[in-house]
C-alpha cells in the first residue's frame, strides 16, 4: 500500500499508528526480564527453599541405616554423713567426687521401618525436584504473560490516542460542516460525543498500563517503563506434530504437575507399608563401655563395664496405635490417587486447550490482519463519503472506531498466540528457556 495513493485523513490515521519512536538505550527484552525473575521473583524464591529442604529428608532417613553411637560423661561431688556405728564402726562425714564415661554403640540389623522411610525420603526428594522444574516453568510463563501485558496496555494507550486524535479531527470538520450549513447539529453532537467517550477510554488505557506495568514489577522487583515491542518478524508456526493425541500422550508422560501427583500418590502408598511396619521385630547390634571412678564410706573405687550382644524387639500391644495410624494411611494413600487422577485428567483438559488455542490463534491473528486492511479501507471510503457528501460524520467516525478496534484486538491476539505456544509446551512438560529465547529475538 503507498502511502501516497491515500487521502489525506488516511495518511494522518496511519501515520499516527505506525511511527516508531526510537527505543531508549535502557529498553529491556523479554529475556531481560527473565533474568530479573529468576532472581527476585518470590514464588522461585520459596520453590528453591522448600526443594533444598525435601532433599534434606533423604540423608536423615538413610542416617538410621548407619551406626549410632552416644558418648556421655558425669562427674559429681557427693558428701555422705553417717550417724551411729555400723558393725562397730561409728559414723562419720565423707566428702568425695565420682565420676565416669559411657559409650554406647549400635546397629540396625533389621527395622523395616528404616528401609520404607528410606525409600519414601527418595521419592520426596524427586518429588521435590519435579516441583522445582515446575516452579521454572511457571516462572516463564508469568514473566511472559506480564510482559504482553505491558505490551499490549502500551499498544492500547498507542491505539487510543490515535482514535482520539482521529475523531478530534472529525469533530472539527463536523463542526466547520455545521457552519457551512452541509450537516445538521446533530452529527457535531454525535462527533463530539465519540471524541469524549475517545478521552474516557484514554484514561482506562492509562491506568490498565500502571497495572500492568505493576504486575511485572511483582516479579521482577523493578519498575520496568521502556521494553521491546513485538516486531512483524513474529513466525507464526503451528504445533508438529499436527495431532492432538500426540500432543496428550506426551503431556500424560512429561507433564510436571501429574509427575508430582505420581510421586505424591508413591509417597502415600509408602505411608502404608511404614505403619504396617510397626508391627515388624527390630534387629540391632548393640555395644557399650562404661568407666566410673567413685568414693564413700567404704573408700574409693572404680568400675569398668563392656556389654556387646544382639537385642530384639517384639511390639505386642501400643493401645491401637498402628492399627489406627495404618487406617489413616490407607485413607490419605486413596484420596492421594484420586488427586492423581483429577491431574491426569486435568493434564488432558490443559493439553488439549493449549493446542487448540495455537491452531485456533494463527486463524485468528490472520484473520484479525485481514481485518485491519478491510477496516482501513472502510474508513477511506466513509471518509471520501463524508467530503463528498454521500456519507455522515457518524459514518466515519464508526468506521474509526472499527479499524482501531481490529488494530488492538489483532495486537493483542499476536501475544496471546505466542502465550498459547508457551502454555502447551508447559502442558507437555517440555518448556524451557529457548522457548523464551525465540522469542525474544522477534523483539525489536
């Protein structure tokens, strides 16, 4: 399309849109943003501290499969008066010290309970990591989603001073109009009743970029103003493979939230099997050495001791204890596969939206392009009527208001498609930082 070919009203409207301003040197891309997340966003921030804590619970559980051993030592001054005689010996006061050490020593031979709580303790920590892995890939969600956000709200702001700035135009040839006597009054009321719905607009646009650009900076932990707008360099590439039940099979088998529910339904199961174990004889190696210096009325002396044997443990009877805690077991062990398969389904429902919502969004963002050229057109057209005569104000301004509202919405549905293309990769488990760095290089 030459711009010269246009009339001048089409060539004011375009101009308006489409003129870059320069992009501030301080201007970040979404990668940029990322970076910032990944070190001040709080949800990263608790998913890491509570990971490193889960994996703590591997190493105490193993703790109870190696040697134990207790050191303890004592030392205490006694005094020992004895009143009367004793065998003939007549009493006395004795002031003296005794004091000694211990070492015990011990080894599990067999506690089933150890070796269920070990496993349990290694299903935890990948649990853990799962999450973790789970927690990056929101992360890179989020970060997009608020920065299209801000992109769009930008985009909005752009668009709706354009509008204002179109139908201000019109209201004062609508006015210039009405005083020739070629209009009646009423297309100025309509014009300027457009123009002043034009500045309420306006001012919503301006504040849902305020909190737009508040919501970035929730995770970010900075104030972000200048950021890279979307280029026309932006692919739009539809999912391979082509097919839906592709696309569920591989969520069902990488998805990350059903891989935690997995571990999660393990980890209860394993909950079972520990207090079923209570009932299970214990095993361990047991040794000592004790060495104890003392006084009294019948003169200093020391003892040493040193016991090494087997000991064996038979629970009887703990009031029900295990049978009631094995019943809760079982029941938290039930109600974690059902949540499993709420995920699972869940997972099917997630991937399956994420694809459509791709395919659907490269129609739409195509459509919504063809749009923006018809609407232009239309606008030309009611604008050539308007001066020739043929066609009112409200004509026009309509045909306005239409091409501005096929600019956003195809502004808004570029983002929306590449947020799509995130969240289905997020859905099979398969996102990662390239998916942000392809991205990123279709920012200018």
């Amino acid at each position: 399309m030459r711009l010269s070919a246009l009339p001048h009203f089409s060539m004011l409207l375009l101009a308006t849109l489409w003129m870059a301003a320069p992009v501030p040197a301080a201007a970040k891309g979404l990668m940029d943003m990322y970076a910032l997340a990944k070190q001040h966003d709080t949800d990263i921030q608790i998913a890491e501290s509570r990971y490193r804590a889960e994996t703590q619970k591997k190493p105490i559980a193993r703790a109870n499969l190696l040697p134990q051993a207790t050191l303890k030592a004592n030392t205490t001054d006694t005094r020992h008066e004895t009143r009367g005689q004793t065998f003939g010996i007549p009493g006395r006061t004795v002031d003296f010290n005794s004091h000694g050490y211990s070492l015990n020593l011990s080894q599990a031979l067999y506690h089933r309970d150890f070796y269920v709580q070990f496993r349990q303790a290694q299903n935890s920590a990948d649990k853990a990591r799962v999450d973790l892995d789970a927690a990056h890939q929101n992360l890179i969600v989020r970060t997009a989603d608020a920065y299209f956000d801000v992109l769009a709200a930008q985009d909005a702001v752009t668009f709706q001073k354009a509008e204002k700035k179109a139908i201000g135009r019109q209201l004062k040839q609508a006015k210039q109009h009405f005083h020739v006597g070629i209009i009646a009054i009423t297309d100025v009321h309509e014009a300027q009743a457009s123009y002043d719905l034009a500045s309420v607009k306006e001012i919503e646009a301006l504040n849902s970029l305020e909190i737009s650009k508040a919501a970035l900076e929730v995770i970010v932990a900075q104030r972000m103003d200048n950021l890279f707008p979307l280029s026309d360099r932006m692919e739009l590439v539809a999912p391979a493979p082509n097919d839906t039940e592709d696309w569920i099979a591989k969520g069902l088998q990488q998805n990350l939230a059903l891989l935690s529910s997995e571990h999660a339904s393990r980890i209860a199961r394993q909950e079972v099997k520990l207090q079923l174990s209570r009932h299970h004889p214990t095993l361990d190696i047991v040794g000592s050495y004790s060495y104890a210096d003392t006084g009294g009325i019948s003169g200093p002396r020391e003892m040493e001791d040193t016991h090494l044997g087997l000991e064996l443990s038979m629970p009887i009877f703990q009031g029900g204890r295990t049978y009631y805690s094995t019943k809760q077991a079982r029941h938290n062990a039930a109600l974690a596969q059902s949540e499993y398969e709420k995920v699972r389904r869940q997972t099917i429902q997630d991937v399956r939206d994420a694809y459509l919502n791709v395919i659907s969004g490269i129609s739409r963002v195509k459509a919504l392009a063809t749009a923006v050229e018809s609407n232009e057109a239309a606008a030309r057209a009611a604008e050539a009527g308007f001066q020739a005569g043929t066609r009112t104000s409200v004509d026009v301004l309509l045909a306005v208001q239409d091409t501005f509202r096929a600019k956003r919405d195809h502004a808004r549905a570029r983002y929306d498609y590449l947020l799509h293309t995130l969240k289905l990769k997020q859905a099979t488990g398969t996102l990662s930082v390239d998916d942000l760095l392809k991205i990123d290089d279709w920012l200018n």
